[in-house]
C-alpha cells in the first residue's frame, strides 16, 4: 500500500504551487486566445484549441486549489496525469501532421513541468484528522 502523508507540513506551499500553475495556465489560454492562431505565446507554440485548453483546465485546478477538502488532491492527481499523456503524445507526434495543438519542444517541457508540480502537490497535498493521520503512519511503519 502506498504511503501518501496526510497533513504535511508542506501543504500550504504544495497549495501554492498549484495555484500558480492554474493561474499560468490561465494567462497562457488568455494571451494565446488574443494572439491565436499558430503565433507563439509565451515562448511556446500553441494554436486556439489548445489555449481554450489551458484556459479551462488553468480555472478547474484554481477553483479546486480554493475550495481544498482534499478535492485539491484528486483534481491535481488527474490533471497531473492527463498533462503527462497530452505532453507525451504531442512530443511523440511534433513533427507531422498529427500535432494538433501545435505543441513545440518548449510546450512540451512546460507542459510537463506544469504536470509534475501538480502530481507532487497531490501527493503531499492530502488533510485528515489527527486519527487518521496516526492511522495511516502506522500503517506504512508496520507495512499493513
């Protein structure tokens, strides 16, 4: 079973951290829907459809960074993840006709930047009660 802390001392930072990725995914949908168009925003490739993209995912991981309850947690592990597949799959396909989103290099490494934050922020982002934190250390100190 894996041992994912609750009530980290860090959470507030892995909060933040979250955050900011929302709201940097927020600007570049923002700037990349005036800019539009194949144009690089940020120093980045993108195209419409994938500023609409980082628009709508920047608001969804901001609301669940504010709202917190452990919905922060879940809606970070998901993005995270779906950002490593959509990373993956436009560096696989950046030189034919099937990058559709009109990722380069550089969107690429920021996308997995953005991805890798946000799994580390659901990782070490989890809040219980006090029983359940003890419970869940004892359980990975006696491996059950």
């Amino acid at each position: 079973m894996a041992h994912t802390p609750i009530n980290h001392p860090l959470r507030p930072l892995y909060r933040a951290l979250s955050a900011l990725v929302g709201i940097y995914l927020i600007v570049f949908g923002v700037v990349g829907f005036i800019v539009s168009a194949g144009d690089r925003v940020l120093g980045q490739g993108a195209n419409l459809l994938w500023s609409v993209v980082s628009l709508v995912v920047g608001v969804i991981v901001l609301v669940a960074t504010v709202v917190g309850r452990n919905v922060d947690v879940k809606v970070d592990q998901f993005v995270g993840w779906g950002l490593v597949a959509v990373g993956t799959f436009e560096l696989a396909v950046s030189r034919t006709d099937a990058n559709f989103l009109d990722f380069t290099v550089s969107t690429v490494v920021v996308t997995y930047l953005c991805a890798l934050i946000l799994i580390l922020a659901s990782l070490y982002g989890k809040v219980g009660t006090a029983e359940d934190a003890r419970a869940e250390e004892a359980a990975a100190h006696y491996g059950s």
